[in-house]
C-alpha cells in the first residue's frame, strides 16, 4: 500500500468466524514483538499472503 491511503471495509461476517479472527489476532499479539496488533493489521498480512500464494500458482499455471 503506498503511503498512509486506507480504506474502510464494512463487511458481514459470522460470529464463529470473528471468533477465529480475534484469536488470530490474539495469537498475532502473542508471537510478534512490533507492539498492539489490531484486527485490520491480521487482516492486510492474511491478504498479503495469500496474494502471493495466487501469483505464485498463477505463474505456475502458466508455465505448465
């Protein structure tokens, strides 16, 4: 993301799956050492992640 630009998402989710994102956050806080982690911060590396998984199946793909 370049610079401060952040947008706001409102999304729907179920209460069994805000139950797993806080105790992915909760894990996050558990094993990192960068200070408070906030549910948006989870959110941006899971994203982050898995766009980079994509990419890499993508290329991959491409090549096979």
């Amino acid at each position: 993301m370049a610079g401060n630009d952040r947008l706001q998402l409102n999304v729907r989710i179920s209460k069994e799956t805000s139950d797993k994102l806080d105790e992915i956050v909760e894990y996050y806080q558990e094993n990192t050492k960068i200070g408070r982690i906030y549910k948006g911060d989870v959110l941006t590396d899971i994203i982050e992640k898995s766009y980079e998984v994509m990419q890499k199946q993508k290329k991959a793909k491409v090549r096979g």
